[in-house]
C-alpha cells in the first residue's frame, strides 16, 4: 500500500467517525460510504435533519499537516482546486462538501452550494502535480475559501 492510500484512507475513516458519527449522529452504516482511494471524490454520506428530512452529501477531503489557528480571531483561507469544484459539483443530488482535516484536531467543513463564487477570485499557480510524491508540477486553478464561511468541528 503507497503512502497516499494510507492518508486518503486515514481521512476518511477521520470525516466518518468525527463528523458523521459523532458531529451528525449518523448512526446507519448504509448511510456513510467512503470510497476507494482512487475515485475522484472521498466520501458520500446522508444526513437526517432535525425536520426528519434526508440529505446527501459528497466531500472531498484535504488534510493539512499543521494547527488551525483560531479563525475567530483571524480569516484564513484555504486552496480548494477548480478541478475537484467541478468534481464535487458533477452530482446535483448530493451537496458538495470541502473538507480540511488540521493536526491540532480540528476540522473545517464548507458547504460549497452556500458560497458564492463570483464573489471569490479564480487564481492560478505552479505546484507540484501530487502532493506525496514528486512528479513534477503544473499550472493549478484554485479559489481560496474563507474560513469565517466553513464550519469548525474539534474532535
């Protein structure tokens, strides 16, 4: 097993017992599927409201090898990339979520139908093609997401 299928499978079981489990109570098994390490999204889930009214979801899952800090006391913003906007967006019946996993366990979910986008500047820079291992770089779109618009969840 490489070293990102063991982060990519790290995260999901994270995002499956801290926010589905014990953040949304989500208490069938049926209702969280996380998926294998190669598919373009990292996780699909439904939720019950409080109305008894079930929802779908898809995120997508980055975690970040550092401490938040506190965002009350400072907007700080995150790179979610063009490609996996359009990825999380393909499905219409499930809402899309952006999901960063920070060391100082502490999780920022943004629920990405909420934000506006042509509020929020397209920028592009060169980084490496993957993160885990060097295979070169490339021109990547990103917005960078605020986050004083995601949810925090400590765990």
């Amino acid at each position: 097993m490489t070293d990102y299928d063991r982060q990519e499978i790290r995260d999901r079981e994270i995002i499956k017992k801290c926010v589905c489990e014990n953040y949304l109570h989500i208490t069938n098994p049926d209702y969280i599927q996380v998926t294998e390490t190669n598919n373009r999204v990292d996780i699909y889930f439904t939720a019950t409201t409080t109305n008894n009214k079930e929802v779908a979801y898809v995120g997508e899952i980055k975690e970040r090898k550092y401490p938040l800090s506190n965002p009350n006391n400072k907007v700080t913003y995150w790179m979610l990339q063009l490609d996996k906007l359009e990825e999380l967006k393909k499905n219409k019946e499930h809402r899309p979520l952006y999901i960063n996993i920070f060391s100082n366990n502490i999780i920022l979910v943004w629920d990405l139908n909420k934000l506006d986008f042509s509020m929020l500047e397209k920028k592009e820079m060169e980084l490496k093609k993957t993160t885990l291992e060097d295979t070169g770089t490339k021109v990547k779109h990103y917005f960078d997401l605020p986050s004083n618009m995601a949810t925090l969840i400590k765990y």
